[in-house]
C-alpha cells in the first residue's frame, strides 16, 4: 500500500536509502533445480526477499469437473510464511494471496502452450520465506524459470518488475520501506521474446508523464531480470555437464559379460492369468 510520499527516501546525492540509484535493481540471484520432489523448482533472492517456486505436473485435476476440455488449468499457490514478514503472517491464505495467486496465474497462462494438456493440471507453488517488498513480482520470476525447468512447453519467460514514485521520483524495484512510504506502486509482468505484457498493476496517483516513465522503467529493468534467468537455466545445465565428467571412470564399470547371464526360462515366469 503506497503511503503519503513525504518521507524523504531520496538523499541531496539521488541516492535511495538503500544506495541504490532510481533505475538500480535490487542484487538478484536465482538457482534452479532446488526441490528433489518438484517437476521443477526455483528460488529466488531479490534484496532481502527469498522466494521458493515449485511446478508439478502437467497432471491429473481434481476436482475433474473443473478441468478445461480444451486446455490444462494454471494453478497458482502464492503464500506467504507465517515468519516471512514483521508481523507474524496468519498461516491461513489471506484474501490478498488468492488474489495475488490469481494474477500470477493469468500472467503465466498467457506464455504457457496449455492446450497440449487438456484436461489437466498445472501447479505452480510460491513460498515467501522472506518478505521485503515487491514479492509478487519475485515469485513470478522465480516461477517462470520453474516452469521452464519442469519442460513446460511455453512461448516466452515471464519477467517482472515493479516500478514506483518515491518523492515524486520513479524508481525500479522498490523495496518494503519505498513500497510503504513512497507514492505509488506498479508491478509489471513482461516476456521480453514476446514484448507482451502480462500483468499491471497500480497503487497510487501518477501523472500520465510519471506513469509512462515507469512503464518503461519496469519494461528496461524485466529486460534486464530476463538476461538473469536465462543464465540460471543455462547454469544449471553447465552443473549437470560437469557433474557428469566428474563421474571416476572405475565407478561407472561395464558389466563383466560373464555375469550378464540370460535370466533362465524357469526364474522368467508368466504371471498366472486371471
Ligand atoms: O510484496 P508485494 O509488493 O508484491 O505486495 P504488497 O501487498 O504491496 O506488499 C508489500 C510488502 O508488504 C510485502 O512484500 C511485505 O514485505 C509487506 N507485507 C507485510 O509485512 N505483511 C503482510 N501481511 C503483507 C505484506
């Protein structure tokens, strides 16, 4: 919730209170392949927030009348930890996550090939862990790359960023403090491949000048987080190759051929018909 603008969040020098110029994101770093359990997993650290992302399936829906015949359903689970904010989150979803589950879902579905799954499921988890503003736009991040790391079929990568009015200035990826105390906030999806943008949201008053000088902030910082991504994607491939080579050569033995015996025909029994 964006406050009254008055406190002063930006010093003599243009710096934010955080140091961070207006069009500086925050550090961010993402790793994939996280969860053993998942089809695909991120986590993503942007600032101070840490987000977990996990996708399973395409899968099975229940309940099945809520499957689409010609399409599989996105299902998002944006929650937030009980100890991921200052105040101790009730474990119960609260109606601000349904409905951030629900943007995130919408802006995921518009990149995601869903009608090679009809009739199935989607599911994508994302578990705050630690909150410091612009978390919606994290876990769509981290999600994104989880879904390319489950070989979800999908037509771009979601990006997102938000950008902001802090003392009447714009400024990219604002953090709790800016979120709570500045003017205005606008949280934006965007695939750059496919410069289409997939979720805008907007909290605060800004002048048409101020809304399209953060349009195309938020558009120039996704463009920047989508390099980030790509390069935790190939990371992880980069791993596995190496984990591969590092396999020692007496460890990964040929069978001697002696003990690859036929199984006798008396041990391969048919199992009795029914
Ligand atoms: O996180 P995001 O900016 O997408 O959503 P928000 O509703 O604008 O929340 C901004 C920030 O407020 C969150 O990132 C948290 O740091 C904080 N917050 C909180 O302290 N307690 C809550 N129950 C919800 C949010």
């Amino acid at each position: 919730m964006a406050g009254d603008g008055t406190v002063q969040l930006i010093d003599e020098k243009g710096k934010r209170v955080d140091g961070r110029d207006l069009d500086e994101l925050r550090p961010l770093s993402i790793k994939i392949g996280v969860l053993k359990n998942a089809d695909g997993s991120a986590e993503i650290r942007m600032g101070k927030n840490i987000i977990v992302a996990a996708v399973y399936g395409p899968r099975e829906l229940h309940p099945k009348h809520r499957a689409l015949p010609d399409r599989a359903l996105i299902q998002c689970f944006y929650r937030m930890a009980t100890f991921s904010v200052n105040d101790r989150k009730s474990p119960a979803p609260s109606r601000r996550e349904k409905e951030i589950s629900m943007i995130l879902a919408d802006s995921l579905s518009s990149v995601v090939l869903t009608e090679k799954y009809p009739r199935t499921a989607i599911d994508v988890y994302m578990q705050v862990l630690q909150a410091d503003g612009g978390t919606r736009c994290a876990s769509l991040i981290a999600a994104s790359v989880a879904l390319a790391d489950a070989g979800v079929p999908m037509r771009g990568i979601v990006s997102s960023v938000a950008a902001g009015l802090i003392n009447d200035k714009v400024a990219l990826d604002l953090y709790d403090l800016e979120d709570q105390k500045g003017s205005g906030d606008m949280p934006l999806a965007y695939a750059p491949t496919l410069d289409e943008i997939s979720l805008l949201q907007l909290d605060g008053i800004f002048t048409i000048d101020q809304f399209e000088e953060s349009l195309d902030l938020a558009v120039k910082g996704a463009k920047e987080i989508f390099e980030i991504q790509k390069n935790a994607l190939k990371q992880k491939y980069t791993d596995i190759r190496a984990d591969v080579k590092e396999v020692p050569k007496a460890e990964a033995k040929e069978v001697p051929k002696a003990e690859a015996k036929e199984v006798p025909k008396a041990e391969a029994k048919e199992e009795p018909k029914a």
